[in-house]
DNA sequence: AGCAACTAACTAACCAGTTAGCAAAACAGT
DNA sequence: ACTGTTTTGCTAACTGGTTAGTTAGTTGCT
C-alpha cells in the first residue's frame, strides 16, 4: 500500500468516527484532519467536499453490510439474529445509517432499494410456497424483521431506554419474535384479517395518511 | 393571549418545523426567525439559546406525545394501533424524537424512562395474570411494539424504503403482529422454539417470564 | 412618562474550501 | 556516479462567506 492510500484509509477512518458521532452538518473537516493526523487539504484532494467524503464512507460501509450480512430467504429468524449480531457489533454504522436518512444528504438508493425489493420478492415467494405465513405483507415482514432487529441500537429513538434484557436474551427473543410472525399458523379464528392481504396490492392512495381515524 | 405569547407560539412552531428538517446542528436561528415573521433578537430573549430553544420544544411535544398516547396495559395490540397512527399523524414529531436521539443533545430522560419502566411493569403484570404471553421479556415486548408501530416513519432508517403496503394494510398488519407476540399461545406443539426459552431464563425457569429476568 | 414588544445593525468566531509552495523520492540524461 | 527535472505526498497560512449571539435604539400602548 502506498503511503497516499494509507493517507486515504486513515481520513476514511477518522471520517467515520467523526460522521457516526456527528452527522454531516455537525461534523468538522478539521477534527478529521486532526484525527487522521493529517493535513486538512488532502481530504479535499483524495475526496473532494465534505459531502462527497460523507457518501463515500456510507457506501464503503453499506457494501460491508451486504457481505457480512446475506439475506436468508428460507430462514428469516435466523437472518434476523445475524442482522442484530451485527447492529450490536457495529453500532457506529448504524449511527451512520440513522444520520443519512435523517440528513437528506447522500443519495444512494439503487442498492439499498433493490436489496429491500429482493427481500420482499424472497418473502413472497415463501409465501407461495408455504413456508412463510401469509397473513402479513412481504414488505411488511421486511422491514418488520429490520426494525425488530435493529431496535435496540443506540442510534434509534427507542432503543435508548435504560434498562434492557442480556444481550443473549435480547438476540434470543428478537428470534423468536420473528419466528412466530414468519411461521405459518394454522388457525383462521385466531387471524380475521386475511383480506386485509388481498388489499396490499397498492390501490387507491388515501388522502390522509391516518388509516385508522377513530382517535 | 398577550402579543408576546403569540410571537413565542409562533417561534415554537417555526421552531419545531426547522429542527424536524435540519437537526439542531444543521438548523439556522436565522430562519426560523424569519419562518416565525419577528426578530432574531426575540429567540435570544424568550429562549436563551438555540439548544435550549431546541430543549423546549422536543419537551412541548413529548409532553404532547403522553396525553394523546395514553399507555393501555390491556390492549397492548390497540396501543400499537394508536402509535401507528401518531407516527403516520406526525412525521416531524418523530424526526424530532431521532434527531435528539443522535445529536446527544437536550437531555429529557426522566419522564421517557419513567414511562419506559411503567409500560414493562404493566406488561410484566399482564404476564402475570396470564393475559400477556411470558415467553419475551417485557422490555423486550415495550421496545418492540415501539419498533414496529414506528418502523414506517420516514425518520426512521428502514422506512424510507420504495414501495410500500398501503397505510391501513400497514395498520392492520402492525396490530395484528402485536396481537401475535403478545397472546399467550398453547403451543407446545406449536412453538418448536421452546428450547430456546430454556435457553433464555438462564436456569431452571418454569413459569416466571424467564426472559426478563436478567438485564 | 414609562413600560412592553420589537428591530436594525453589528461583532467575533467559525468553518468549508483554496493557494502557494516545500521536501523527498523517482527518473532521466550524460 | 552526478546533476537537473519531474512527480508524489504533503503542509502552513489564508480567504470569504456564514452564523450564534449582542447592543443600542425604536415603536406604540397606557
């Protein structure tokens, strides 16, 4: 590795830290150069703006995610577990993730929209084929299932709360969590909203976002 | 209402719209000046300083959130419904809730927590009385109905995806998957994942909501 | 007059992005 | 091997627009 890409991952890390903690707006080119022991203008040489640096870590990070993490269409709760395995062990990328969605800065949604489409069309075909419950919506379990599993990161507004179960207990119940949504159940007395499958379909768009009006 | 009063309400709100968008770090005392129609100087005087401004706020519609969600022990996939609904009612209300939650800024935990702690305790009695199945801890169960019924929010990371159910399919599909985690279920039979409820209590766990137990 | 509500203009600090140039290594010609 | 030249990697110091926060003063009502 030359001694300019040794610069360059030193400014990536650096940039990482200072974005996962930060945000875009918050953070501060010069505490990056600081922190990559570095002078401030080669980050606008290697990267060009402070946006651009911004995107470039994201998408270095979300194409990790997708290695370490493949999806698992025939075992969802078992995908489920390693999605919190991972949002556990990696909490500054889900800080990231949390950021730019907030900040509207870095557009990059071909891959994440086309992985969530996968998903969605892997579930619906388990659905089919009767390894999947029936009863919710494909995209719904998707994200469902990440919501779920990555609820108790510190970047998410509910995952804050003081005192949690053991992590072991907390993977273990995320499991099973997930498991009893996915499973097919037999009942039918117990489930009185097949139709609401058969709606899914999106049809007419409500006015009002408020489905259930009756506060 | 004084004329003064008006010109607080008026920065509050403009307020609350400008921080929903930018975040405290990213938001602009000078905008919302200008959204509120009055002099910058007035925020400095009503409200010492932009963190502070962007403290009361966050408190003003937290406060909100508690009146018009009261917690319902008993009806636990209702009160999913309830928040769903909110969520969908109020984006900014949500994205103002993320921002806190990543800029560590305004701390407000008191009355959070404390509601966090009630909501478990009142699942931990329904488990008790056999109304609430015991086979998830009851922070566990607290967290993830707050994950789910929000999980569709665009302030939340896997909210923004594409395509998405329509709204009361949503709906129906956030409240039937509470009333699937939390009905106590015969099972036996149908829950193979009983093992792992072993697993869970960390010990000899018969009855007691094993999974709770140890934080 | 006196007070409450408000305003225009200012200030000091900050911060993304730039400029101009240094030092050493690689390279070429002789 | 020696010298001049070019390239690579880097730095210190600067710039100009922006921004939180301030000061000193105005308006209008009682």
């Amino acid at each position: 590795m030359s001694k300019a890409e040794a610069t360059r991952e030193r400014i990536l890390d650096a940039a990482l830290e200072e974005f996962s903690t930060f945000g875009v707006a918050g953070a501060r080119v010069d505490r990056i150069a600081r922190k990559a022991g570095c002078n401030k203008n080669l980050i606008y040489i290697y990267f060009e703006s402070k946006e651009k640096l911004f995107t470039t870590v994201l998408r270095r990070h979300l194409a990790d995610v997708d290695l370490q993490m493949p999806f698992m269409p025939d075992d969802l709760p078992g995908f489920a577990g390693k999605v919190y395995d991972f949002a556990t062990a990696h909490p500054e990328i889900l800080r990231l993730l949390a950021w730019s969605t907030l900040e509207q800065s870095a557009q990059l949604p071909a891959t994440r929209e086309e992985s969530f489409r996968d998903m969605a069309a892997a579930v619906a075909d388990g659905q089919r084929e009767g390894r999947v419950d029936p009863g919710f919506a494909p995209e719904f379990l998707v994200t469902t299932l990440m919501a779920i599993a990555t609820a108790w990161s510190p970047a998410l507004p509910f995952g804050t709360s003081t005192r949690h179960p053991a992590p072991e207990v907390l993977r273990d119940n995320v499991v099973r969590a997930i498991t009893l949504l996915v499973r097919p159940h037999v009942d039918g007395a117990a489930n009185d909203a097949d139709q609401s499958f058969a709606v899914t379909g999106s049809g007419p768009e409500p006015e009002t976002p408020g489905a259930g009006e009756r506060l």
